[in-house]
C-alpha cells in the first residue's frame, strides 16, 4: 500500500508553539506558518479552547466544520487531535492529584467520582 495516498502529513504539533504573539495567537495565522514551513498538515491541541474547544465540538457539528474550514483555507488538513493533557486525567491515582489539579478546570471532582466509582474505594 502507497502511505502517501492516505497520509495528510508531515504534519506540525501546534502546541509547542501556542502563545500570546503572532503568529501563534491564533488558529488561521498559526495554521498559516506551518504552511509556509511546507507542512501539510497540524496536529491540534484539544487542551487550549481558544485554538480549539473539544467540547463545543462535540456539541456542534458547525463548529467543528469551521474549525476545518479554517485549517483548509491555510492549505491544511487537521491530521490529530491531541489529548495529552486529558489523557493524563485517565485512571490516575489519588495520590497524584496535586500535581494533576492544573490540567482540568473540574479536575477534584473528576477525581473525586473515579474514587468514589473506581479500585480505591476499599
């Protein structure tokens, strides 16, 4: 099988490069540099909801449209979606809670229910 028919990439990770100045303040100027680095696509970030809100997506399929259109009129197409950062939210132990608290607004009371539902009630 010939990958270069169903690969979208190279592909750049954008969330090392987020930040507060152009062009990584926004999804189109963002989208619009790694372009002009020759990439084909970009691996979005789920983390950070002024580039992408995960749950505004799962609500409204209108909303995930025009995020796509906004990565295809770079030239681009959306490879991933990266979950790190709630990926670390999965199954965690208790005792990790104070490091984790950052990562999710509601992150005691997701805990707080994997406790009360999960291995370390005994």
């Amino acid at each position: 099988m010939d990958r270069s028919t169903i690969s979208k990439g190279p592909a750049k990770f954008l969330a090392q490069f987020i930040g507060p100045n152009a062009p990584f303040n926004n999804l189109e100027s963002i989208c619009k540099w790694a372009k002009s680095l020759g990439f084909k696509g970009v691996q979005i970030s789920t983390w950070d909801s002024n580039y992408f809100d995960l749950q505004k997506a799962a609500e409204s399929k209108t909303y995930a449209d025009d995020i796509k259109g906004k990565v295809n009129e770079a030239g681009l197409e959306i490879t991933e979606l990266s979950t790190h950062l709630q990926g670390q939210l999965v199954a965690v132990n208790p005792l990790m809670t104070k490091y984790l608290m950052d990562l999710h607004p509601n992150y005691t009371i997701i805990i707080q229910k994997s406790i009360q539902n999960g291995p370390y009630n005994n």
